[in-house]
C-alpha cells in the first residue's frame, strides 16, 4: 500500500464504478472481510484508499 499521506480517497460511487459491485454486494464484502473497509473522514462522510481499491480490482479475494 502507497503512504496514506499521498494517497487518493475515493467515495463510494467511484469506487462502484471502478469495480462493478452493487451497492449491496460492496457492504457484503466489506462486512465478510473481502474487501477493505472504509474509514471515517467526517462524522457523514466515508472513503477508501485508492491503492486499496486498486488492489482489489487487480486480485478480487
């Protein structure tokens, strides 16, 4: 993984674009540990690290 610190954030739509998933099938991953987790930017408001989002899409688990 690339240093958080450079690294792009992505939201929710985009990251379903890239990979194709539903909205539900996402949360399933997520929740079945298949994919990575989000995390917090505000109280509202959650992303994911591109290079992760990358990653799943080059070696879905």
């Amino acid at each position: 993984m690339t240093d958080p610190r450079t690294d792009n954030i992505l939201r929710r739509p985009e990251v379903l674009q890239r990979t194709g998933l539903s909205r539900s099938t996402l949360q399933r991953k997520i929740a079945n540990g298949t994919f990575p987790a989000q995390f917090k930017l505000s109280e509202r408001c959650s992303g994911w690290y591109e290079s992760a989002v990358n990653e799943w899409v080059a070696n879905p688990r």
